[in-house]
C-alpha cells in the first residue's frame, strides 16, 4: 500500500512512460505562488509544472531563474506554463500549454522550440487527448481525476474512465486533480504516467486543495 504520494506515483506508473517523471508539483497563482519550500520534499527525478500567470515580466524572470537553479541542483525537470519565451528564457526544460491554448493551436516557433524539449498539453476530456496527440506533445495532464477544492462541485472524472481515456490517449497522462496518497489508490496500476498536485506536496498523505 503507497504511504506517501511518491510511492504512489511510483507504484501507479505505466511501464511505457518511464520517460516522464512520475511525481509532479504544479504551482497555482493563488494557492501556490511560491514552488520552492515544497520542491525540497519532491523526490529527485520529478518534475515541475510552473505557472507563472499574471506575474511582470521582471519578477517572472526573477523566479523562474531562481527555480531552474533549484531544480537543477535537485534533477527535477522544469516546464514553464503558457510561455514559450519565458521557458526558453530561464532554460526550462519544456512547455507546458494550457488546454484553451492547445485548442486554438501551438504557434510554430512555441511547437518548435517546445518539441525539441518536452511538449505538455492539459486536458479533460478524448478530444483534448486527441488534440494533444497531434501536436506531438510528449505527455498530456488530464483532470480533474477527483473531487478537488480548487473547482468545488465540477464534474470529475473519476478512476475507471481516467485509467481508459490515459490507455487510449496515444501518449503518457499525467493525472491530476484531488490527487493524494489516499485517492491515488483507486487508480488502477499502469494507468498513468505520473501523479500531479499542488498542494498534495506541502502535506503528501492530505487532500490536494
């Protein structure tokens, strides 16, 4: 039985996926602005999605250099949330897009840069995944997976159709949404590529809010 959220990911990770990292922390504007005090309880090898919305440039800057330089130090693989030339910026080590920007398509010089690197396109849904695929991205993140605070009273998927849309994606799937040590236990194993949250790292055995 997974005790912490890493062994779950460890424990739930498909086979085919060894690529992608399994545990991943993903920042919030609002619930978690700062990634670094939870990035020292990440297990080496994960990775990090930053989003980084609504920050000047300056302080953007400032920040997603100071988190390559930490994640770096501690091989954790960074991507930067909806800007290409932020992430080629501070050397990130990939893009991640949001799925309203993936639905009107990747510009060139993003997909271009991006598939030289690693390509992550959020999702909800087949014809996300479908999307995403096509773009030839190199791992979608689809949610929500279970009940989370930060979308009181959204539809979720839930595990069974989460584990068949991820077998049927054509690509890895992350899995966020509600993830915690707890509910990833009702992920069928080889299901997933990885497991994401974002307050799950703070407190790894409570609820992602």
């Amino acid at each position: 039985m997974a005790r912490t959220l890493a062994d779950a990911a460890r424990r739930l990770k498909a086979g085919r996926c060894h690529r992608v990292p399994a545990a991943w922390l993903v920042s919030d504007p609002a619930r978690l602005p700062d990634p670094v005090p939870p990035l020292a309880r990440m297990p080496r090898g994960a990775g990090l999605i930053w989003r980084p919305y609504g920050l000047p440039r300056d302080e953007a800057l400032a920040q997603g250099r100071r988190l390559r330089r930490l994640t770096r130090a501690r091989g954790i693989v960074l991507l930067v949330a909806g800007d290409w030339r932020l992430a080629a910026a501070v050397g990130a080590d990939g893009l991640h897009q949001p799925e309203g920007l993936a639905r009107h398509g990747v510009l060139a010089p993003a997909l271009g840069w991006a598939q030289r690197r690693t390509l992550s396109v959020a999702c909800h849904g087949p014809r996300a995944l479908a999307r995403a695929r096509a773009q030839g991205a190199s791992m979608a993140v689809l949610s929500p997976v279970f009940p989370t605070a930060s979308h009181p009273g959204a539809a979720t998927l839930g595990p069974l159709r989460f584990a068949l849309m991820s077998r049927r994606a054509g690509l890895p799937v992350v899995a966020l949404g509600g993830i915690t040590a707890a509910s990833a236990r009702h992920l069928p194993p080889g299901s997933t590529a990885g497991l994401a949250a974002v307050s799950g790292w703070a407190h790894p055995n409570q609820s992602s809010k």
